[in-house]
C-alpha cells in the first residue's frame, strides 16, 4: 500500500505541477490577444505568427491542464447520486469510472493520435501560411501529453478510490497539503 501512496503522491505533484505552469499561459494569452487587437486595430499592423500563438497557448492550457482539472475534480459531473452518496460509494463509482471509461478513452485517444503526431514529426510539419508558425508538430504533440496525462491522474483515481473502498486513507491531494501548510504557518504566525 506504501507503493500505491507513493504512486499516487508522484502522479497528482506530477499534474499539479504541470496545472500550475500552464495556467500562466492564460495571462499571456490574454496579454498577446490584446497586443495583435491594438497591432490590427491602431497601427494597421498584423502579425500571423503572433496570432497562431494564441492558438497554442489555448489548446496547451485546456489538453495539458486536464490532469490538473481532473485531480481538483474540476470536470463537469452530471450524477445526481454522487454528491450525497457516502464517501466509499463515491469511491466504487470513481473506481468503475477510471478503469471502465476514463483509461480506456485516454489509450484510445493516444494510440490513436500516435501516427498523426508522428507523421506531423517526420516533416517538422508547419503551418500552412508562410508567415505563420513553423512548430505545427509541437502543436499536435499537446494531443500526447493530454492522453498521458489524463491516463496518468486515472490511474491515481483508480488508486485512491481503491484504499478508500479498502478502508485505508488516500495521501491528501497537493492542495490539500498546501492548504494545511498555509494554515499552519497562518497559526504560528498568530501565536508570536
């Protein structure tokens, strides 16, 4: 049970790390969008390249940030039964959910991307405008990691729900542990 604790440890640092740099691609998405609107709009300029860039950051943030969401249990649920279900029958149907649905998606999505990615690879793939950017290939990559990724927090689903069905506390999840460690530091702060 150590192993699968340690697993699950790894796996949630993993997405919760990655979740957290890419969401800073959020604010430069923002800040670039308004700089190809004043480019266009004040100074009659365009820039394609720059355009193209929003794109990527747009599709890094929602397919490399799903493990992330998933870990915060952030997609969207429509299960009228889950919420005042007891917290071991939430376990069963996460359980059920990750290794019936989730993982098997989440291998199909990557194998199935596989040869597109790679075939993006073989030719270094660009865009298909002249002045626009020449990392297709990386943009389709984000495809990968997304299934990876996804696969990877399934997995530490999976785990979870399986010690929680076993009676056995699950590690707390990173925002769990820096909630408490605010929290302490906030107590100790009061108490000098």
């Amino acid at each position: 049970m150590n192993r699968a604790r340690a697993v699950v440890r790894t796996i949630d640092m993993v997405n919760e790390r990655i979740g957290r740099a890419v969401s800073w691609l959020a604010l430069i998405m923002v800040l670039v969008q308004m700089i190809v609107v004043v480019m266009r709009y004040v100074f009659g300029v365009s820039w394609l390249a720059l355009q193209e860039s929003i794109v990527y950051m747009h599709a890094a943030i929602f397919l490399a940030a799903a493990g992330y969401t998933l870990l915060h249990d952030g997609h969207v649920r429509v299960d009228i039964f889950y919420r005042p279900a007891s917290e071991r029958r939430q376990a069963f149907v996460d359980l059920v959910g990750a290794v019936c649905f989730l993982l098997p998606m989440a291998v199909a999505i990557f194998s199935i991307s596989w040869p597109y990615v790679m075939k993006s690879w073989k030719v270094l793939e660009t865009s298909q405008e002249g002045s626009g950017l020449p990392a297709v290939f990386l943009l389709k990559t984000v495809i990968l990691i997304y299934a990876a990724l996804v696969a990877l927090q399934g997995i530490s689903l999976a785990l979870r729900s399986q010690m929680t069905i076993s009676g056995v506390a699950p590690p707390p999840r990173p925002a769990e542990v820096a909630a408490a460690e605010a929290a302490e530091a906030a107590s100790g702060v009061e108490h000098v």
